[in-house]
C-alpha cells in the first residue's frame, strides 16, 4: 500500500476583486496491491469510513469524511484553514495504517498466528 498526497492553494478573490484570503486543497489516493483489493472486495469494506472531521468552509461548517473506496480512487478535500488541513492529512496517514492493520487481520482468517509469549 502506498499513499501519495498533494496539497495545493488558490486565492480567494472578494466581489469588488480584494484578496479575501486562501483556500487549500488535499488529494489523497492510496494505491493498493491485488491482494489487498481482493481482501477489500471480499469482506465488502469500501464505504467502511476511515476518517471524519468537521471544518469550517467560509463561514460554515461541513463535515468531510473519507471511504476505503475514495482513498482508493483519490479524493481531493478543499479546507479554508491551514491547521484543518494538516489535522485531516494526520486523519488520511492514520486512516491507511488503520486499514492496512484490517487488511493484515482479514487476510489471517482461516488460518492461525502463534505468539510467544
């Protein structure tokens, strides 16, 4: 499983054309190996939600959240504050080695782990 995200920003422009600040934006997408695509397909998880963080857009609030299907496919968030946006990357790098851990314990089933304790 590899993660890549992008970041990028745009100037906001008020009506009469003042700066009224800047808008950023976060791609993430997680490439995924057969197997794990097969474990996710198997056990249906792909509207599992790995991650959900409420933000203000402007002046209102919105929630966003991220699927297994969306990280798998890239999903772009658009966040009006710069604390936002790296509290909800903290939530993508933590959402993928949160599912990597499910891929890992889906794929012991039938089987055994044995630990020395």
């Amino acid at each position: 499983m590899k993660l890549t995200i992008r970041r990028n920003q745009a100037d906001v422009k008020g009506f009469f054309g003042g700066h009224k600040g800047v808008m950023f934006s976060v791609f993430a997408k997680v490439d995924i190996k057969a197997e794990e695509r097969a474990l996710i397909d198997k056990y249906k998880v792909g509207d599992w939600i790995l991650a959900s963080r409420d933000i203000m857009i402007g002046k209102e609030k919105s929630e966003i959240t991220l699927t297994v299907s969306r990280l798998i496919d890239g999903n772009t968030t658009t966040i009006a504050s710069l604390s936002d946006l790296q509290k909800w990357e903290d939530d993508i790098k933590t959402s993928c080695v949160n599912l990597k851990n499910a891929l890992l314990v889906m794929a012991t089933f039938g089987g055994e782990e044995v630990h020395e304790i």
